[in-house]
C-alpha cells in the first residue's frame, strides 16, 4: 500500500526546487559540452530543474528543443527546424571547441552525418547557459549575449519574454507536433496584436481576434514576470491581459501560447513546497473556438454545442477525415449510381464503376 502510494505521487510531481531558484539563475554549458539521443541525460536542465533544453521524443525520432519539466505531460516552450522531421536516435548536439551549437546525425546505413547550426550566427560562443526563467543564452568571449531562444518564440512567450514589435506566434499543428500549424499572432508595427489563419494575406477581414490599439511607437509585447501582458511603447504602455499578482515569485511561471486550435491562452503553473504544481488558465482570446477562422477548414462551418466546437460540412461536401473533423471538407466526386452501391455493401471502386458501364 505504501508502495503504490508513493508511486501515485511521483507521477505528479515535478523536478522543482522552487525555494532555491530565481529566474536569473543558469546552469553553464561550456565548450566541448554535448549530449546525445542515445545517453541519458538527453538534456540540459536549468538548475532548478524547471526547463530543459536539449531532444525531446516526437514522432518516431527527437526534436531539439526547450520544455517545462513535468510528468505525465512536459510542455514544450520553443523549438528548433520544427518543420525539419524529427532526428533519428544517434543524433548530438555539442556546443563545439570553436563556440558553434551544432546538430549532429549519424546515419549507419551509408556512413553519412548531417549538421545543423541551432544558434544560426557567424560569432562563437565562449559558453552558453540554459537559465530557469526557459531561456537558453549564448555568450562571446566578452559575456555580451550573442543569441538566445527568447528572441525566436515559437509559439509561446514565457516570464520577462518580449516579441518584438513586427515579430509573431506561430500556432503549432497539434498537442504532440509541434510543427507549423493553422493560425499565426502577429505584433503589427501598427501597435495592434492580431490573430489571423495562416494562410491569409492578413488583411482586417482575415483577422479573427485583435485588440484594437493603434500605436506606431509601440516596441514591444512583453509578458511581465508577474504575468501580465503588455503592449510596450515610448508613450503608454497597454494592458492586454493582467494580472492581479504583485510581487515576482519564483514559484511561478507564467506562459502565454498561441495554441493549435488559434485560441491564445495565458497560464500560470503554481509550484508548491513540495514541487507538486498546479495550472491555471487566467485569460485566453477569442472567447469561442467558432470565432477562430477557418478553425473547421475548407468548405464547413462552425457550431457550439455544450460549450464544444462541433464542425459540420457544407451541402454536397464530407469530411477530409472523418476522425479530424477540423480539418475541412472535400466536394463528393462519387457519383449518384456509387452511392446506391455503397448502400448495397459494395466495395468496386469508382474506376471499376466506369469500366462495368463500359463494359
Ligand atoms: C542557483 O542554482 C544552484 C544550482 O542548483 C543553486 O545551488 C543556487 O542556490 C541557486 N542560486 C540561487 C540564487 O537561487
Ligand atoms: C538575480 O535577480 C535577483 C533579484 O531578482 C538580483 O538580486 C540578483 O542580483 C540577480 N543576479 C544576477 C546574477 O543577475
Ligand atoms: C506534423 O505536422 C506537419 C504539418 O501539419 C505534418 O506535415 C507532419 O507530417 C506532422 N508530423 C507527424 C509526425 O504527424
Ligand atoms: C551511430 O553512429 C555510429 C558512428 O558514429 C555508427 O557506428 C552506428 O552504427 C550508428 N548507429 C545507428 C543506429 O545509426
Ligand atoms: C523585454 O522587454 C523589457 C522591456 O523593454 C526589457 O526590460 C527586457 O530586458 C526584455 N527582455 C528580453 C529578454 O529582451
Ligand atoms: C522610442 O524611443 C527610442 C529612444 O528615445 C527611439 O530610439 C526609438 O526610435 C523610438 N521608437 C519608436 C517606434 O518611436
Ligand atoms: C512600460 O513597461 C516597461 C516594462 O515593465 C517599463 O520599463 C516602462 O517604464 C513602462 N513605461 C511606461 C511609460 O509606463
Ligand atoms: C506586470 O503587468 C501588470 C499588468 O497587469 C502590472 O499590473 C504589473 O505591475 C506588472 N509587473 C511588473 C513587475 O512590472
């Protein structure tokens, strides 16, 4: 009985020592530091063990990139070639002896590697240092910042995170793919911050959710390590989320994500004494997934039914895939004749159709 209760626990608690972190604090990756896919650890942890940054398992293989440190469920912060598929087990990524941070794969069959810069800059790295607010920083010999992750966000912006004025968010595909997805947030240089789906020319009729502030001095969105959401400018400052907290505590981590489905979310995740922790969704917009553009894709349309989205397709079209209602749908191409066979159980194909009536 002791046993199993302990091993309940475990599963809900998380690597966190929040009494003796501070979001400045960073763990050193110096050069000739490397991990692999194929030796445990496969990450760099920031000190308190909150973030990681380093292969994290996707698909058949790893993608490279940064997470909150969480069981059952991890939550992946920023990532690298999300579009690129993922690397294969056998793969590295060293910060090298002349200061690159290089992606390396081995293939066994042909004998051939493959390398990528993660860190796509000319300059070389002295060190890097992977910090417990879910930055990773590379470093000149001069201790000036060279690169870091905060300045290429995903599709999320964690505590003391900016996104520069003209820069966006990019949904990811889904909850476990974290490639491209559907819908991007853009903050325009117009001052305004606005949704739209990605495969627009984003003009005001294509945008879903904005927040209505024109401002042409505006800097930056930044999310406060109190966990309020700002539109940064040399006048004024606006407010797009807040937060009632008042004081930093180091026990949370704020984290603002455009997420698959379009909805921009803002969520605290409350660590506990113990390292247990909870989540909290504090705002999110729009407020009804059917205001989301294009959320049922091509050809359907949108319904709210008990607080669920419900995607329904347009006369004479069906779903692309049936068990992906989001993912829009195709005109019927079968005709009139194939449907009554369908009915009767019949499994010939459109082309067998045609070649019984020809023959
Ligand atoms: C920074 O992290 C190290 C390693 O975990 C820890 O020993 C130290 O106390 C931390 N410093 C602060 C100021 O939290
Ligand atoms: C880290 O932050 C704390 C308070 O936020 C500050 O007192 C301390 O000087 C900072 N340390 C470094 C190394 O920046
Ligand atoms: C992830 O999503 C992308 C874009 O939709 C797709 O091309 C890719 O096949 C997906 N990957 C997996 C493993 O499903
Ligand atoms: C991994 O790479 C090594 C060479 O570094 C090679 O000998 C080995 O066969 C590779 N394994 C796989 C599974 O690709
Ligand atoms: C984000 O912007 C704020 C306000 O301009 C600034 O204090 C902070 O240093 C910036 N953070 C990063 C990581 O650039
Ligand atoms: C904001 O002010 C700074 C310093 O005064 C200036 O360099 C910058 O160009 C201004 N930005 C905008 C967008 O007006
Ligand atoms: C806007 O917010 C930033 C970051 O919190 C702060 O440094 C700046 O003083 C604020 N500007 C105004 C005009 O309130
Ligand atoms: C963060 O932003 C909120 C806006 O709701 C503001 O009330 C709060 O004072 C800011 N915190 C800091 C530390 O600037």
């Amino acid at each position: 009985m002791a046993f199993a209760y302990v091993a309940f626990f475990l599963l809900v608690i998380c690597i966190f020592k929040p009494a003796s972190s501070q979001q400045n604090n960073s763990t050193l990756i110096g050069l000739r530091s490397s991990i692999s896919t194929n030796i445990h650890p496969t990450s760099w942890r920031s000190p308190s063990g909150t973030f990681a940054f380093g292969f994290y398992p996707q698909g058949s293989g790893f993608i490279v990139g940064i997470w909150l440190v969480c069981k059952p469920a991890d939550i992946i912060t920023w990532t690298a070639f999300r579009d690129d598929p993922p690397v294969p087990s056998n793969t590295t990524l060293e910060l090298t002896g002349n200061g690159k941070l290089l992606l390396r794969t081995y293939y066994a069959n042909n004998g051939a590697g493959e390398e990528k810069l993660v860190a796509n800059i000319e300059r070389s790295a002295s060190n890097a240092r992977m910090f417990d607010s879910g930055n990773l920083v590379l470093y000149n010999e001069h201790s000036d910042v060279i690169w870091e992750s905060f300045k290429f966000p995903t599709d999320t912006l964690l505590g003391g995170q900016n996104l520069s004025e003209g820069g966006e968010l990019i949904s990811s595909a889904s909850t476990t793919n974290s490639s491209t997805g559907r819908f991007h947030l853009k903050m325009q240089i117009d001052g305004n911050l606005v949704s739209y789906p990605i495969d627009t020319i984003d003009t005001s009729v294509d945008a879903y959710w904005n927040t209505a502030t024109f401002d042409s001095s505006v800097t930056n969105l930044y999310l406060n390590y109190t966990g309020g959401l700002l539109i940064l400018s040399n006048d004024s400052n606006i407010t797009v989320f807040s937060s009632d907290s008042k004081s930093e505590s180091r026990a949370i981590i704020y984290r603002a994500t455009l997420e698959y489905d379009g909805i921009f979310r803002l969520y605290s995740h409350n660590f506990d004494s113990n390292g247990a922790y909870t989540t909290s969704l504090m705002h999110y917009a729009p407020k009804n997934q059917c205001e989301v553009k294009s959320f049922c894709g091509l050809n359907s349309y949108c319904t709210m039914n008990d607080n669920q989205p419900y995607c329904s397709c347009l006369p004479g079209t069906v779903f692309v895939n049936p068990n992906q209602r989001n993912k829009g749908c195709k005109r019927t191409i079968l005709k009139n004749y194939v449907k009554v066979a369908e009915e009767t159980s019949s499994y010939r194909t459109t082309a067998d159709m045609e070649k019984n009536e020809l023959g």
